[in-house]
C-alpha cells in the first residue's frame, strides 16, 4: 500500500518490471491511496521488480519506491540410483528432477 499527501493530489500506480499493474487511487482529505495485492507468487517472478510511482506534476520525476522478488526454495532430497557397468558396455542412468512453479 501507497499513501501520499500532494497539492494538487498526486497520481499513484503499481508497476512491474515497467508495466503498469494498477492505476486507480481513492483520495479522501487530500490523501491519496493506492494498494497492490499480489495473491500469489511462482518462479518467473524471481527478481521482478514491483514499483509504485507518485506524480502531481508533468515536469519533475516521480517519486518512486520498489521492492524486488527474491525467492529460496527448500532443497529436497532426489533419489539416486546407483547402476554399475563393465567398461565397453552401454547402459544408461536414471536422473530424477523435482520442478516447482
């Protein structure tokens, strides 16, 4: 959640990564609010950048805060199996892989 005060009344959106997630704001006593909920997170979102911009004016920058995605998972243990061969024979191995999104 944004809040800034401003005369005039700034606007105030959510971007990520430079794409605008959310331009509407409430102002109530010359205070205005915006708030951006993300409901969930999955692996591309790792290092994105959530930024919210507040502006009252065409001339200078925006005043910008952000917070960027970092994300550890928990290691797992992956089954291994172990196979022996006598040299000059074929033969293969299996890999397991866990995958999360």
């Amino acid at each position: 959640m944004s809040v800034f005060p401003g005369k005039p009344p700034p606007t105030v959106t959510w971007w990520k990564d430079s794409v605008l997630l959310d331009d509407t704001y409430q102002v109530h006593s010359h205070v205005v609010r915006n708030e951006l909920v993300v409901d969930s997170l999955d692996r591309s979102d790792l290092h994105s950048s959530y930024a919210c911009h507040a502006s009252n004016n065409n001339i200078s920058l925006p005043a910008v805060t952000s917070v960027t995605v970092d994300m550890n998972r928990k290691s797992s243990l992956i089954p291994w199996t172990l196979l022996f061969y006598l040299a000059g024979s074929s033969g293969g191995f299996y890999c397991p892989a866990s995958i999360w999104t």
